[in-house]
C-alpha cells in the first residue's frame, strides 16, 4: 500500500488519494500541458507506440490520470497510453503483475516499495535515460527528496510528489482558550511541551462550546513519525549501512523516553487509551480534542478544507502550520514521496520514457499542486499562482518544510522490519515495559530484516 496511504490510515493518512473535482481536471491539464510542451525536458515527442500506466486512487485521481493521458497522447501523436486505474488492492496487484512478469510499463510506486522491487530486478534504471536527456535533476526536483527515488545510489523512479511529514499544524481556537502563543518557525520541542502541558485540560472553544477533555497532541508511533522523533536527539533506527539496528542507543532511547514522559508524566501529550477515546489523530484534530498535530501537505485537502471527493466538510476552527521543532541536533521532519517508475520488463521503453517524464515534469505535477494534497516533485510547480492560492496563507512556510525534510532508511524488507519494530516497542506507549527492554526487543526481533 501507498506508504502515505498507510499513513493516513494509521492516523484513523492518509491516503496520498489526490482528489480532483472532475470538470476542472480535463482544462487544467490543458493549460499545465500547453506550458509543459514548450519546456525542454520535452521538446521532442519520442513516445511511439503503445505503453500501459497504473496508478491508485479514488475518483478524483481517475479523472486527473485519465485527463493527464489523453493530453499525453494529444501532445505525442502516435502514442497510446493504457491507463490501469487500481481503486483497491493496488500493491497486491503491482506485485502479482512482477511476481508474473506482467507488470505494467510505468506505475506510480511509493518510495517505501522502491528498495523491494529494486533489489528484485523488477524496476529499470534510470541512469542512461537522463544522461542521454541531459537532465539534471537537481534543476528540476527538490534536492532532499532526490535520495527517495534511489536504492544503493541508483536513480528508479523520478518524482511526483515529494513533502515533508513533520509538518506541526495547530488549532489556533485551542491556543487562544488556553492563552498560549502560537507555535513558531523556530520553535524547541521544549516549547512545545510547554504548550502541549497548558493545552491539556478540560475546557471549551470559541467554536466548540462543549466542556470536553482535549489534549495537546498524540503521540504518533507510525514509522516516519517515529524516526522524526529520534533524529530530533541525534539518532535513527538503523545504521546508515542499513546493516545494524541502532534503537538501542542512548540518543534513541532519550528521545523515545522523552515523548513517553509527556504522555505519562507532564500530561501533555494523549495516551495510547486517550487517543483512541477521541476517535484518533486525525479525528481528533478536526474535532478539537487534540490542539497539535505532525501532518505532510495532504492535511490540507482531507483535513483542513477538504475537496468535493473527501467528502468531508472544512474545519470551523482557525488554524495555522509551523515547520517542525528542534530537538537537540535536529528538527527535520520524514519526507515521503510517490515516484513514477518504469518495469524493467517494459516492451516499449522508449514510450515508457517519454511518458515518465510528461508525468512529472509538469502537467501531472501543475494539476497536483493546485489541490492540496501533495507538493509536485517538479518544484518548477510551486511558483505558479494556482499553487500559491491553495496554500495560502502558509505558502511560504509549506515550501520551507521541503528544506527540512530527510528521507527515511529504508530496507527491502521494509513491511518485516517495522513489523518487528513496532510490535517490539507497542507495551512501552502502552506504559507497561521500559524503553530499554522495548529498543532491546525492538534490534533483537528485527535486525533479521537488515540486509
């Protein structure tokens, strides 16, 4: 599954669904091609012939993708794009086409499979293709976020969407009731405790009059947040080899002690209990239980003032959105990206090239932008007008987020290995074992899963 779909989902995230209200879809495609055509990175039509592309996601994502195709093969006469659109089920049906040898010439693919499938053989290397474009990447993709479309070094995949979940959105209803000052740019996790202490209580809001229990924030355990948290102290939960688990370390111990103080100890942040008894993270935050949360750019379409496709109404609150805090060495937050990757059993490569590049370098990436959900790879995007509107009035703060950001190590194996961590280290938020048994635990069960 999407890693940011798994996200959501673990957060009661996410789905890296980007939803497009269907008339506006077909024109805005139009005019992000009629642009994107005039660009060098395609100047030339070399996509003859036929080519299939899968991609996930719900209504709003067929209409962009079917939009997007049909400007693919205006703009390259000659060439007929398959579209397989995958609503469900989209991982199992991507590895049961390689498992067979069947896989679709391009698919969209979450960065988080790349190291599986590229350890397998199944996806193509890009190196030869954008040397023979003279395609610099660094020119057209967020530098950061560059490392996510790689495995040991070489280039699979190029970016659709690329932005960083560490994101610190705020309800600035809960801070006025509580008289607390609104998070900042520079802020320290020290402040934030502060505040997440004050903000825990049983109070009332100006656009929720109901005495209810409502809590700073939650603790979120899903793997980029946890990695988050352990990079604010200096640490992370593998080697940069990927060979060694490193969550037994005194700085990965400090900072996962830290976040289980401010539930249990400061009451700042929700218990385990508590958060579910609010219906969750993002439940929480919409319903003005939880005054904070880490989110990425896709809080704003399915959190804050969602699109016709959610089908979830704008929050009645205030809000506002922070870069995240600086822990001891760090206050970078977990970039997650989507590439587009070419099966390196593709019959028609050459098509398969041209329409990769037409996916990313600006048609897909111009519409993508526009609707709240994900930060276009191409970053070309992000100085429209169209994307500034959307993001407004943090525009500026959402884009400094992608200076911020850090990829996560990630192994082939990486569905057993957080397994593993995650079973390992689950009694130690629940309060029932120490950090120490939790991390040992944690290395002794997993570190099977490093290559």
């Amino acid at each position: 599954m999407n890693h940011i779909r798994v996200f959501f989902a673990s957060l009661a995230f996410l789905g890296v669904l980007w939803p497009v209200i269907s008339w506006a879809a077909p024109r805005a495609a139009g005019r992000a091609a009629s642009v994107l055509h005039r660009g060098k990175p395609l100047k030339n039509c070399t996509g003859k012939g036929s080519v299939s592309f899968m991609f996930w996601g719900d209504k709003g994502e067929y209409v962009e993708q079917t939009s997007l195709i049909q400007e693919a093969e205006k703009a390259c006469p000659g060439l007929k794009v398959t579209g397989i659109w995958k609503q469900n089920g989209y991982d199992e049906a991507l590895a049961t086409g390689i498992g067979s040898g069947n896989a679709p010439d391009l698919f969209l693919l979450d960065t988080k499979r790349l190291p599986e499938y590229a350890s397998q053989s199944a996806l193509q290397p890009l190196a030869s293709y954008i040397s023979r474009d003279r395609l610099d990447l660094k020119k057209y993709f967020w530098t950061n976020c560059l490392p996510l479309t790689m495995y040991r070094k070489v280039v699979y995949g190029l970016e659709r969407d690329c932005g960083n979940n560490g994101m610190l959105i705020y309800n600035k209803d809960m801070f006025n009731a509580r008289h607390v000052g609104y998070p900042t740019n520079n802020w320290s996790y020290s402040a934030f405790a502060r505040a997440a202490q004050r903000l825990t209580g049983t109070y009332t809001t100006r656009t929720d009059p109901a005495q209810q229990a409502r809590f700073g924030t939650p603790i979120l355990t899903d793997d980029p947040h946890l990695v988050q948290y352990l990079w604010a102290w200096g640490a992370d939960w593998m080697s940069a080899d990927l060979h060694r688990c490193t969550l037994t370390s005194a700085s990965a111990r400090s900072a996962l002690q830290w976040w289980h103080d401010l539930a249990y100890k400061s009451h700042g942040a929700a218990t385990p209990q508590q958060l579910a008894s609010v219906g969750g993270s993002s439940a929480g935050f919409t319903n003005q239980r939880l005054a904070m949360e880490f989110v990425g750019p896709w809080a704003l379409d399915y959190l804050l003032k969602p699109s016709g496709y959610t089908r979830n109404s704008p929050v009645k609150f205030r809000w506002g959105v922070a870069l995240p805090p600086r822990g001891t060495r760090s206050g970078d937050g977990p970039l997650i990206s989507a590439v587009v990757a070419m099966y390196k059993g593709a019959k028609n490569k050459r098509a398969a090239w041209w329409l990769l590049k037409f996916l990313t370098l600006g048609a897909s990436t111009s519409i993508l932008g526009t609707y709240g959900i994900a930060i276009p790879g191409d970053k070309r995007a992000a100085n429209s007008a169209a994307f500034a509107a959307e993001y407004k009035p943090y525009t500026a703060t959402w884009l400094a987020g992608q200076k911020r950001g850090r990829w996560m190590r990630i192994v082939p194996q990486e569905d057993a290995w957080w397994a593993a961590v995650t079973g390992a280290l689950d009694p130690f938020w629940r309060n029932s074992t120490s950090v120490q048994s939790a991390t040992a635990s944690a290395c002794s069960t997993a570190s099977s899963y490093l290559p």
